[in-house]
C-alpha cells in the first residue's frame, strides 16, 4: 500500500470509540399517528389547529417510519454510523400519559432497539422530544407541577422496558425551546403566548429532567447512562459595549437551562419575567434538577452575533433584540445563511464545547446539529447537497479540534437521518442526510450521507 504522507498529515482522526450518530425525534418521522392503541398528543392538537403550521401540514404520516423500521435501521447501517438517537413517543407508552401501559408501543421500540443492537449501532432514546399527551395537557400540561412526576413515571416505564439495551437516555430535549416556543411566543405546541406560563413550564420541565434521571437510574435494569439535551446558542457581540447586553441574552438562551443543571442555581438575568415564578420553585427542586447525571447532550445550529444599535437604527440584515434596545442582532454579509435563515458558523459550535466544559466535567455529545437546505431531487434522481457537505464538514472539524484542545466529547449525532415533519414549518424544510419523498416515502441518500458514511468509515476528515 502506497502512502501518500501530504494526506496523512492532513487527516485529522477522531477517537476509535467516537459515536458518528444521526437523530429522528417521534412525531417528526413516524407517522401512524391512529395505528396501535397510540393516544393524542399535543402536537397532533396543534396541527390541527388553524394557522399554526406552514400550509396546514401534520405528523400524521411524516416520514411513514412507524412502517418502515427495517428500512431505516438499513439506512443507518449502510451510511456507517454507530449511533442513533431517536425519541419514544409518550403517547404510544402511556396514551392517556398515566395508568395503562400499550404493550404494542413498547412492541415498536423494541423492534428498533433490537434492530440498532443487531447491526452494531448504539442506541440513544430520548424519553421527551415535545409529543406531550394531550390529555395530560388538558390538566395544564408543563404548567401542572404533576407533568414532571408523570413525566418521571413515563421515564421509570420505559428504563423498566428498554434499559437492558438502550445504552443512553436523554430525559428531555431542549427545555429552552418547550418553554419559550410552547409558552412564551406559542408558535409550537400547546401555542401558549405569556411569559408567565413561559416562567413556569421553564421550572416544571427542568424538575421533570431531575426526577426522570433519578427514575431512570432506580430502574430494575440498574442505573444507566442518563443526560439531558439543551439547546445552546453562541451570543458574541461585536464591540465592548454590547457585551453587557449579550452576557444577559446569554443567560436568557442558555444559562437559564445550563446553570440549574450543572449548577444547582438560576442564573442573575435581569429580566424577572424570564424565571420562574418563586412560589414555584419549592425546597429541595435545584437539587432535583441538579441530580447527577453521565453526559450533557448540546443542540448547536447557529451563534448570536450582536453589537451595539448604531445612531442610523436598524439596518439591512440587521435585527431587533426584544426587550435589548441598545443592540441588534447582525446577519455578517460574509456568513452563509441556511434555508431557514439561520447562520452557519461551525467556530461558534467550538466556542461552546469550552465554554460549557468550563462549567462541568461531564462528557459531552452533539445530540444535534445540522442544516436545513432546499433540496430537490436531480433527472437522475441525485440530490447535490454541497452546502449540508460543506456545513457538515465545518462543524465536525470544529468537534475535532475541541478533542484536540481535550474536550471531553464522546460523539456527533447529525439531524437529521431524514427530511421530515420540521415543526411550525411543516414539510418546507428538509434537514435530513437522506432524502425523502414524501408522497411515496422513498428513501435517497443525498450526497451529504455518502460524505458522512466515509468519514464514519475512516473516522476521519481529510483537510
Ligand atoms: C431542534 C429540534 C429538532 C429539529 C431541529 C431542526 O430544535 O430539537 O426536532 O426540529 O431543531
């Protein structure tokens, strides 16, 4: 075998145990939202609701993944990939949220844990990637205090069920985004705009991680590796006298998720309205929420970038800051933007890994990242996706260079494996590595999962 030393030097190599993953969450793929004894769950509601999402669309179908398991696990196999985080549907457990177990939704997700364990590919179950049953919501939903025990119930049922196999369990997938989308501005499900209820579902479903991770360890299956995935957003501002303005936006975007976690405390953010509520917080909940965990999973997309308003106010991509007056957010010309706007800079996703390995020892997976692109399907049925490549590429390299600093990250999951139902937006935005189509289903690897399923391969990037 030949070597050719410039590529060698130039390979950048990832750990032998590193996890090369891709993520799915219940109701954006499954579909068979009537099939097998599932109940309602918010989101089934919210789709239903006039005006809520991007042409009327709903999960009632997504991706048809309930019916295509084999096919999926498949796909995984084929692209290399050793992980895959998906999430239990809540509903299809418990379809009334308590009491009554469905043996034929535990039946599902066994078939995919026995199906990932069959091709080698570790299995990551998240127990709440927003699905919440609906009739739990008809008792106040994460403004009820008793969501977090049912949660926390739910979570000890599926341990019960699963934990033999599964070898990670993420309680809850960014709280951030349940309290601020769900209560605060109400474009997600249960559609609540008032900070107040914002405040308060923020505390319940933090106490809800707690109470789960403790569940999920006194399993009958022994304690297993358990951790939570909060979203975190790199704030930088662009001159000194925004970075007063952008320590407090970071702590309303992050810190106000982070810190109770891995603090034990919330954060000094000057805004009252954004905590919650004190006659909420009862003793003894910071040390609920503070209960040990094994890994912290992080969702990064995009940084903040913000300075100063100049005297001209706002000006072309430039934006306002809710209640921050005296700075803008800034679109850079240079940046790319994805197709749903968001920017795409991959040193914002390093700049994360230190921080929040500044604050905790805890291993750390990037449970999601990815990007939305408007792809489509060439005459030969190829779909080019250079910009997924390129994003993809990006930001794994920034995750090989905070292994190189000694960050402790153990793995990469992409979202998604498949274009599927993106929330408020519908079926507009395709985030996945394989393409699908979604009147018949089929399933197209796009240029971005050949790239990926080499790296997974080789466990390494070439410069
Ligand atoms: C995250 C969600 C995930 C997906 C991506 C694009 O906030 O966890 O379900 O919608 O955004």
């Amino acid at each position: 075998m030949t070597t050719n030393l410039a590529s060698d030097q130039n390979a950048h190599v990832f750990p032998s145990d590193f996890i090369f993953g891709a993520a799915t969450a219940s109701y954006q793929t499954e579909g068979a939202v009537n099939e097998d004894g599932r109940g309602m769950s918010i989101w089934d509601t919210f789709c239903a609701t006039p005006g809520k999402i991007y042409r009327g669309d709903n999960g009632d179908i997504a991706c048809d993944a309930y019916h295509r398991t084999a096919e999926d696990l498949d796909l995984l196999k084929n692209l290399n990939l050793n992980g895959y985080r998906f999430s239990i549907a809540w509903p299809r457990i418990l379809p009334e949220g308590t009491g009554a177990i469905n043996q034929k939704g535990i039946d599902y997700y066994n078939r995919i844990i026995d199906g990932l364990l069959e091709r080698n590919i570790s299995p990551a179950a998240t127990i709440y990637h927003w699905d919440l049953p609906q009739p739990l919501q008809d008792k106040g939903g994460w403004i009820n205090r008793d969501t977090a025990e049912y949660l926390a119930d739910y979570a000890g049922i599926c341990a019960d069920a699963f934990g033999d196999r599964v070898e990670q369990f993420i309680t809850i997938n960014e709280p951030q985004i349940v309290s601020r989308l769900g209560y605060r501005i109400g474009v997600h499900a249960p559609g609540i705009a008032d900070p107040i209820q914002g405040g308060i579902a923020t505390h319940h479903i933090l106490l809800a991680h707690g109470l789960a991770a403790q569940a999920i360890k006194a399993s009958r299956n022994g304690a297993k590796p358990v951790g939570i995935t909060i979203d975190l957003t790199d704030v930088v501002a662009l001159d000194d006298s925004a970075k007063e303005e952008a320590a407090q936006i970071d702590m309303e975007v992050n810190g106000l998720y982070l810190d109770p976690v891995v603090l034990g405390s919330y954060p000094n953010i000057r805004r009252q309205e954004m905590l919650p509520p004190e006659d909420v917080i009862m003793d003894g909940d910071m040390k609920i929420i503070s209960t040990n965990i094994d890994f912290l999973g992080v969702n990064y997309y995009q940084p903040h970038i913000i300075k100063t308003i100049s005297q001209e106010g706002i000006k072309f991509n430039e934006f306002a800051y809710d209640y921050h007056p005296t700075v803008i957010g800034v679109r850079p010309d240079a940046m790319p933007v994805t197709a749903m706007g968001w920017l795409v800079d991959p040193t914002g996703l390093e700049r994360i890994l230190h921080k929040v390995s500044a604050l905790t020892n805890l291993p750390i997976y990037i449970t999601e990242n990815g990007c939305a692109v408007n792809d489509y399907t060439d005459p030969s049925g190829n779909i080019h996706d250079h910009e997924r490549i390129s994003y993809l590429e990006g930001h794994l390299m920034s995750c090989w260079r905070a292994i190189e600093a000694g960050i402790n990250l153990k793995g990469y999951y992409h979202w998604s494996l498949l274009d599927n139902f993106e929330w408020a937006e519908g079926y507009s935005k395709r985030f996945g590595l394989v393409y699908v189509d979604f009147p018949t289903g089929k399933r197209t690897p796009k240029d971005s999962a050949l790239f990926y399923a080499k790296v997974a391969k080789s466990k390494t990037l070439s410069a």
